[in-house]
C-alpha cells in the first residue's frame, strides 16, 4: 500500500495552447496551479468546455503543457517515462472497459501486462479492493460483460487499484450511467448525468465509498465533475475551473457558504444539485 507521509502532486503554472483547424490558436489553460495530497479528495467542478478532461490528459501525459510544470512527488513528470507515470497514476475513464473473460481475469490483466505474477481469488490484496469498491468476491467468476454498467465501473476501479498508484484521476464520474442504472445498481461509481439530480443517499454512499479509498489507500484522488451535490458530498477540498482559469479553491464549507467572484456565484445560483 502506498505510504502515508505526504505525497503530493505539484501542478504549477500550467498553460495549454492547441492549433485550430484553421490555424488559429485556442489557450485552453491558463497559468493553472493545484495542488494534490495525500489522502485527500480534490474535486475540479465548473461546466463542461472550462477545461477539466484537458486537465487530467495533462497529469497522466496524453498530453503536455505549453508551458508550465507538473511534480508527482517533486519529479518532473515530463523527465518520467509515461508508461511508467501512468503505473503510478491510476485513471478511471467516464466508460468502463471489460475485456473478455471473468472478472478475476480482468482484475489480473495488469500484473499480464506486466509479466509479474497475478493474484489470486484468495488473494487478500485482491479481496480488501473488492471490499473497498463494495463488491461482493462472489463476482470474480463472472463474466464481465455480464455485468451492469454499475459492477463494470466499480470493476474498473478495483482493476486500477489493483496496481497500486499513488494518484487517482476519475473523468467526470457523473456523466455515465442513465437513470434506470441508478435506480437498479445504487451503489454505482460513476453516476446519473449531471443534468439529473442524484438522490441525497445515493450521494452519501458514493461519497463514503470514495472517501474510504483515499483514506485506506493513502492516494492523491482528482475528480473532475460538474455536479455540485456530489462535489458537497465528497470532495474535501474544492476548486473551480472556468474557461482555463482556477477561479477558487479552497474547502467545501467555504467554497459553497462563501463564494468570492460572481462566476462561481452564478455557477452555484444556475445549478440545482443541492
């Protein structure tokens, strides 16, 4: 498990400008700073287009900045090789990908990918992250394609958990499943689109559930999202992102109870989540 004494994620002045289609130029971040730590919850809010999904292509190297610099524990991660940064951040997708064969096969496709030896059913690494990402081991015999959207993405979670990073990114995790979804599978990771309201308790587990994997793991956690309630629900701390620009950031309590600029006012004012 990964360490307790202080990791942090340093993202420092970090600019992203990308060529148009007709040659012009669009400045998609601008001069970003953030700061991630151990075992705390960060989540990213703002609306869709400020520059969120760009944001976490730049922490795992899909992407680089323009300008700017980007510290996993005081390493450039621009000097890491990016297959080696990406062992150690781990990243859940909005879509969940299952390859074929059962859920244990899933699991240990990793350790497959990486010669090393996979563990087993038995395992109690393998079964503490079942526990973590609230699934039953009577799962691993299943196929995974089998499984509802809900179990694929808390699968996929356990899968990048498995391997140990230190920083966790999860892609706007309220944007996946439908409703119906919601109702059948309610402790679902990855929840209802934004523009439908979460119920209280459902937010209240996936908070718990969240909160106890970046305590019991000791991990950096970056969620992107555009729902408010869940942000209240499990962020412990809170930075708005509004075309390229951390606007505010700070914690939960100060960041709903004490809004400073008028975008994050109107932000708070036009969403219905709370």
């Amino acid at each position: 498990m990964n360490d307790s004494s202080g990791g942090c994620l340093s993202i420092e002045a970090v600019c992203k400008v990308r060529t148009l289609p007709d040659g012009g130029t669009a400045e998609i971040l601008k001069d970003l700073s953030l700061m991630l730590n151990s075992a705390t919850l960060t989540v990213v809010v703002g609306p869709s287009g400020g520059g969120k999904s760009t944001l976490l292509r730049l922490i795992n190297r899909l992407e680089d900045p323009t300008r700017g610099c980007i510290f996993l524990d005081r390493e450039d991660i621009s000097t890491i090789d990016p297959l080696l940064l990406r062992r150690r951040i781990g990243t859940v997708l909005q879509q969940p990908h299952m390859f074929e064969g059962s859920v244990l096969e899933n699991l240990q496709r990793p350790f497959r990918y990486r010669s090393e030896q996979p563990p087993d059913s038995s395992s109690s690494r393998l079964l503490d992250t079942l526990q973590l990402c609230s699934l039953d081991s009577a799962i691993l015999s299943q196929d995974s394609r089998t499984l509802s959207l809900g179990q694929q993405q808390r699968v996929c979670l356990a899968r990048t958990l498995m391997t140990d990073p230190e920083v966790l990114l999860l892609d706007e995790p309220t944007s996946a499943l439908d409703r119906r979804t919601l109702m059948t599978d309610p402790e679902v990771l990855l929840l209802d689109e934004p523009t439908s309201a979460l119920d209280r308790p459902t937010a209240v587990q996936l908070g718990q559930m969240l909160q106890a994997i970046c305590r019991e793991r000791s991990l950096m956690v970056l969620m992107t999202s555009h729902d408010l309630h869940l942000a209240e629900q499990v962020g412990d701390q809170i930075a708005f992102l509004h075309g390229g620009c951390i606007l505010e950031q700070g914690s939960v309590e100060d960041f709903f109870n004490n809004p400073r600029c008028d975008s994050l006012r109107k932000f708070l004012n036009t969403d219905d989540k709370r």
